[in-house]
C-alpha cells in the first residue's frame, strides 16, 4: 500500500520499551479454508436500508486442538446469536451456538457453542449480517462524483490492515489465508461489479438487482478482498483468454487512462519476467483491474487483481497534467503491481515485518520503473525518493527497526506503515542487491516467491532464499566468514543507520574507518555496529559503475591500504552511487580534495555521488560534524550543475541551512545571497519556458523555479506573475509543467482575491485529478486570512 507520511507521534509508540497489548491477536485453534461473501448493497433507496447493506459470510474451516468458542473479528456490524449457524461441512451436522458476546476494544465476536468442535474435523459457520456503507474510506465505503450534473454513488472497499472486519466477519490476521468467493447483489442499472476475480455468471433479480457470482480467489489474506460497485467504465482493457488487464474510472474520465494502460501492462510483464513467475499463471481466473476513485485514503492498495488509486495517481492527460505526474504515476503502478508477488502471493506472516511487503515493493517501484521508461528519472530516485528519505526518518533516537515486535493493536499496526517499512527496508534491499550482484538476486527472490507461494513469508525464509542465489552464483566467496542472514540481520533488527568516517593518511598510503550511528542531534550517541558493504573509487582509476563491495566492514573500525596514492594524492569517494546505507565524513584534507575536483569538473564523478556529498554535507553540518566553510566549499561547483538529483539535495538542504534556528542570524542574510546565485545559474542554465520532450529538464526546471520564486527570486517571480497574469486576463493557458510555480506564486502576490476565485473556479470545472491536485496545493500559497480559512 501506497501511503502518507504518518505522525511522529504513532511512531514513538513503537520504540524499544514500550508495552504493547498482545490481547488483540487472535490466538486461536480455528483455520480458515474458504469464504464465500454475499454483499447486497443499498445506495439511494429513499428508505431506512439507504447506505446499508446485506451480507452473508460462510466460512470452511478446521480447528487444530478441540475447542467450545469461535473468535473472530467483527467491528460495527450488527448480527445475533440467532444469525448464526455452525455445522460439520459437508454432512451438515449442526452444532447449536449458546450465547454470542463482543468485545468492542478488540474488534472480537465469540461464538460459544454447546459442544467442542474436534481437531481435524471440516466445519462450515455462517452468519447473516448488516452493516453500514461507511464514510470513513475503511471497510465496505461509500463515495461519489458528479456526472453531468448527477451525483453518482459508488461503494468500494479498504481493507488494509485491519478493515477486513468491517466488511464481514473473518479471522482478520494476514496469516490466516484462505479462498474467497465473493457474490455481489448490483442495482441493474450499475455497471457489471468488479472483484479480484473474473464473474463465472449472473442472473438477473426480481427486485432490479442483478447478482454476479465470482470465481474462488487464490489462498490469500483478508486484506486483500476487494470489491467495486459503480457505473465506473473502462478506458483501455485487454481480454484474450488468459490475461485480463483493464484501467477503470468514472466515465467522464476513462480518456486519461492511456499511459496508465501501456506502462501497466509493460511492468506486469517485466516484473513476472525478473521474479520468473508470470502473474498470469498463479491462477486462470485473476483479474488485474487499476481503478481510479474520486476519494481514496493514502496512494494506492494492492488488492490482488484490483488495484485502487487516488483518481490523481493513476489517470494522466498530457495536455493538462504537470509532467513530473507521469513519473507519480508509473511509480505508484509499479509499487502496486509489485505486490501481486510480495505481499500478495507471499504475505508477511505479522505485521511486524511488513516490511517483506513494503520494502520489496519501494524498490521495486523504481528499479523496474527504470527498466520500463528509462526517460523518467526513476534510477535518480532509487536515491533521492528512499535512501534521503530513510536518513530524515531514521536520524533520532525515536526511530525504531524495520523488524518492530512491539505491533499488535490497530494503532501500533497503522503506525508500523511509514518510512522505516516502506524507504528504509526499500533501502537495505537495494544495498543487498548490489552486494549479491543481480543473477543471485533475482535467483533467491525466485526461490522465496515459489517456495512460500499462497503462504506467509519471514525474514529468515527471505535470508534462505537469497543464499540460495548466493550460492549459485558464489556471490560473496570474496568475503570471509560471511552469510546474508547476519548481514541483513544488522540492519533489520537494529534501528539507525551509520555514518563511515574517512581519514586517509597519503603518506603511509593508509585508509582508517570508523563508523558509529548517525544522529542529527550530535549530543545523543550509542552503541550500534552494522555490517556495511563498503565500496569506494579513486581519481587515479575512477570506476563508479563498479558498485560490488570491496568488502564488509563487521567492526567499529577498520584499517586497509591502497597502493600508489603516496605521490598523487588522488581524491577517493566511498559508497559508490549511495548503493550503501550510510553517510559519509572524510578528513578535511580529503575534503578539500574532493570540493576541488567538483569545481574543477564535477562530471567526473557520478550524479548520484554529487548528490550524495551534497546531502550528507548538509547533514554533517546539522550535527555539528563539518563546519560551514567545508560545507559550502563543497556547493561551489552548482553554478554548472544540470542533474535532477544533485538540485533536490541541493535545494532542500539550502533552504533547511537558510532557516534553520542554530544559525546566526548574521548569517541567514549572506546565505539567502549565495542561495540567490545558485538560483541565478540554474535559472540561466534551465530557462522559464524553453519547449522540451524530456521529462527529467522539465522536472529539473519545476524544481529550481518552485524555490526561486517561494524564495522571491526576483526574476522568477516576475516571469511567473506574468504568466498568472495572461491566464486571468487572456486566458493564456500555463503549461503544465510550470503550473505548480506559477500558480503558486500568483497567489502569494494575490491583492485583490481574483486570481484565488479564478484558481477555484477552474477547480470545480477540471476534469484532471492531478491539475485539481496541484491547484488545491497553490491554494495553500495564499498569504490572506480570508482564503488561507477557505482553503
């Protein structure tokens, strides 16, 4: 699952020492089989059923030790004792049901029965049920939009991670697998229903509902149940048989679906091509449907064969939408689709290591992203996207491991989804893959995926299958006395992440490395040791595409030698292409070496290596580490720089450095200044609105002008208010790709409230999800009270 940046507050909850209530686990004997879920729906009925539904939900299933209870998960819906029938299956011999109790601060119905059900026996329960349609974008909800001036009503689900039991009954634990078959009631006037899998037949109602009956899905958790009832269309599908592949939205919109259909279909073929398993072959009667919802919770959900998004996340019009979109949207398909294997086919056991899920699909986001459309920057933000992202997050001591024990109630769980699951564990994925080298990388990802195939997944069986693939390719016979398991395992188990220092000594043609836990407060230090896979290249034989280890620094400190470097002096820059995770301090000899050659042409080191010193100088100088003069020597060589990911570091940590409080005010002026040159150079390098095809110079240019102008660059801002000017007056459209600048800016400079009226204006009137979206971001620029309320 897609997913916003949630509050540090739920994070802290998950630090080491705090209590964390194993009562919410089920616990119990019972194994699910199957499910068959009938769901009869109630929109606009003018009647006490409106926003309701029916449900029966009958469930196949064994018990491993003999009990008198059937616990399961059921929150907000209504059903009695009298609801409920249990029976051997298939003989049908009943077993009567003596009371029925519910424990609301544990989403728990038990079932007392009057006789113990027997290990290894088939049972058959059902129970019939209402519930709400909900509101709140969880379980079986409600939404709408408006078509030609009618307001249309749809019902959709969420079930990640714990809403499956707002929907029906079930044992709501990702380890509980089992086949569902679901059986959808629709007014007859909606569009067929879709689910995970293809409808096997229909009949037609006598009360103006047509009922659909779906093929069993594979063996899966109930999280992933998903259904849509709407009069939603297709805008671009492919039926031939064996591969069904649609992109479905509300029909006003079903135009904007194109690039979603081609890059879509390309990345489920790659990626079933890189993992060895077709999608299509784990089971005959999969769908795999993209639908865009007017209003989604978070980005995206990896139903398996339905995967929904944000209406801005999926469609795409190149007429209107911003360019940097296009790269949004591939990357949240391919993070979806990845989870068709990790997370679908195999399934974290517990959510305590959702990263099996998450991680996987991060990094995959981008890495196959990049192998399908090289042309949207998605290698740069293998880097820029996770790895900078996992520093912010994993810089205090409030941070906890990727693998976290202390996740057991709804609250622990949401929180467990943020960045230290998703970009981190994306993170250490991509180290192990450079480690491994790429054929046993994908041989053990091939082993984990059909050894554990319809099952639950842990670290250790992931650590079993990669050093299958190590082992075929005798991957890590350089390094001594090494496994993958106690390399991953530094990682996984331990929170933080380290910073390697650097001192050289030229004369001695020694190289010193000590590494302890990075923290952005410099007074806060600890214990951590982690198994970094070092790589480094020098000026003398620069090689930064060689990113295997050199070896596997295991100790706080480590000492080698490199020959020939007594009479040159050349600069040596580790962690090649950031492939590691872990920043990097050099002696200020080294600095100086390194600053010098950047200015001198920094095109001879790689981009994502310019980055990288740009970034972990600004972080250096945030503890205390590197002093400002080493850190802006380091910045000189800007005035030249073209590369996307170098200005992202760049400007993200200037404007930090500008505003930050521990600098002096004296100097936030003089820093504003060199801030001002930077933008000057790029401005000049980049233009306002020279055409271009290439999506990287158009997102480059989007990046540097939205900081000129927050900034108040003169000439940018200039240059924008002229633009805003003619789309208000003349209605000279913006190109989309300087929109989010434009409009922005235009609103900061707003004094007489019409360009904020004719921003909304145009908002009501957009058929783009995405041109709304960046609207309702410039919406927030407004400096005025009045809109800043409205807004």
């Amino acid at each position: 699952m897609y997913r916003n940046l949630l509050a540090i507050a739920l994070l802290c909850l998950l630090t080491d020492g705090t209590y964390s209530d194993t009562n919410y686990r089920l616990n119990t004997p019972i194994v699910p089989a199957r499910y068959v879920v009938h769901i009869t729906p109630y929109f606009d009925t003018a009647d006490d059923r409106q926003f309701t539904f029916d449900g029966i939900v009958s469930i196949q299933f064994t018990t491993t030790s003999n009990t008198n209870e059937i616990k399961l998960h059921s929150e907000g819906l209504n059903f009695t004792a009298a609801d409920i029938y249990v029976g051997t299956y298939p003989a049908n011999v009943s077993v009567a049901v003596t009371s029925l109790e519910f424990n609301a601060n544990y989403s728990f119905a038990h079932i007392n029965l009057a006789s113990n059900l027997e290990a290894g026996v088939e049972y058959g329960l059902q129970i019939r049920y209402k519930g709400p349609i909900r509101e709140d974008l969880y379980g079986f909800y409600r939404n709408h939009y408006i078509e030609n001036g009618v307001k249309k009503w749809l019902g959709t689900t969420q079930m990640e991670p714990t809403h499956a039991r707002k929907a029906f009954p079930c044992f709501d634990e990702p380890h509980l697998k089992a086949s569902f078959q679901l059986r959808i009631d629709r007014p007859a006037h909606y569009k067929p229903s879709l689910t995970n899998t293809e409808i096997e037949k229909s009949e037609v109602l006598s009360n103006g509902y047509i009922r659909e009956y779906f093929y069993p899905t594979p063996k899966m958790s109930t999280y992933l149940v998903a259904f849509l009832v709407s009069e939603f269309e297709a805008g671009a599908q492919v039926f031939n048989g064996t591969r069904e592949f649609g992109i479905y939205s509300r029909p006003e919109a079903k135009n904007q679906s194109r690039f979603a259909f081609e890059f879509g279909t390309q990345v489920v073929d790659a990626l079933g091509t890189y993992f060895g398993i077709d999608y299509y072959s784990t089971d005959s009667h999969l769908r795999l449907d993209h639908v865009a919802l007017p209003n989604f919770r978070g980005g995206a959900m990896e139903n398996w064969g339905l995967i929904k998004y944000k209406e801005s996340l999926l469609l795409y019009d190149p007429e209107q939408s911003p360019p940097n979109f296009k790269y949004e949207v591939a990357r949240i398909i391919a993070h979806e689709t990845t989870h068709m294997w990790f997370g679908n086919l195999v399934t974290c056991h517990w959510w305590s290591d959702a990263w099996l899920n998450e991680g996987f699909a991060n990094y995959f986001q981008n890495y196959i992203t990049a192998i399908v459309n090289p042309t949207l920057g998605a290698e740069n933000q293998l880097v820029i996207g996770s790895v900078y992202s996992a520093y912010r997050a994993d810089s205090s001591s409030f941070s906890a491991p990727i693998s976290n024990n202390n996740v057991n109630s709804p609250a622990e769980i949401k929180g467990h989804f943020g960045t230290i699951t998703y970009e981190k564990a994306g993170s250490v994925i991509r180290m192990i893959h450079h480690l491994i080298q790429d054929d046993a990388f994908k041989y053990g990802l091939h082993s984990y995926l059909t050894n554990n195939s319809f099952s639950s997944g842990y670290p250790e069986k992931l650590y079993q299958g990669l050093s299958e693939g190590v082992s075929a390719f005798n991957s890590l016979s350089t390094y001594s006395n090494t496994n993958i398991a106690d390399i991953m395992s530094s990682w996984v188990t331990q929170a933080g992440h380290p910073l390697l220092t650097v001192n050289i000594n030229y004369e001695t043609e020694t190289v010193t490395l000590t590494q302890k836990r990075y923290y952005s407060n410099s007074s806060i230090s600890s214990n951590e040791v982690y198994k970094i896979p070092i790589t480094y290249t020098t000026q003398s034989s620069p090689n930064f595409e060689n990113t295997k280890p050199v070896f596997i620094m295991e100790d706080r400190t480590h000492e080698f030698k490199i020959q020939n470097i007594s009479q040159t002096h050349p600069w040596i820059i580790f962690n090649v292409q950031e492939t590691g995770l872990y920043r990097v301090n050099y002696d200020d000899y080294s600095w100086r070496l390194i600053s010098a050659a950047l200015k001198s042409n920094s095109n001879v080191i790689h981009p994502l290596n310019r980055a990288k010193i740009v970034n972990d100088l600004f972080a250096l100088r945030l503890a205390d580490e590197v002093d400002l003069c080493t850190l802006l020597s380091g910045l000189e060589f800007l005035h030249k720089e073209k590369e996307y990911s170098v200005w992202f570091a760049a400007l993200n940590g200037l404007t930090a450095l500008t505003t930050i409080r521990h600098v002096r005010e004296s100097l936030k002026q003089p820093l504003k200044k060199l801030l001002f040159s930077y933008f000057d150079s790029a401005i000049s390098l980049f233009g306002y609105d020279d055409p271009s095809d290439d999506v990287m110079f158009l997102t480059t240019r989007l990046l540097i002008l939205e900081f000129a102008c927050k900034f108040e660059h003169r000439g940018c801002v200039k240059k924008a208010l002229s633009l805003f000017k003619a789309l208000i007056i003349n209605g000279t459209e913006v190109a989309p790709s300087l929109r989010p600048a434009v409009y922005c800016t235009g609103l900061r400079h707003d004094s007489n409230h019409v360009g904020y009226n004719y921003l909304l204006d145009r908002m009501a009137k957009s058929n783009v999800a995405n041109e709304k979206m960046v609207i309702k971001e410039a919406l927030g620029c407004s400096v005025k009270e009045k809109e800043a309320n409205r807004y």
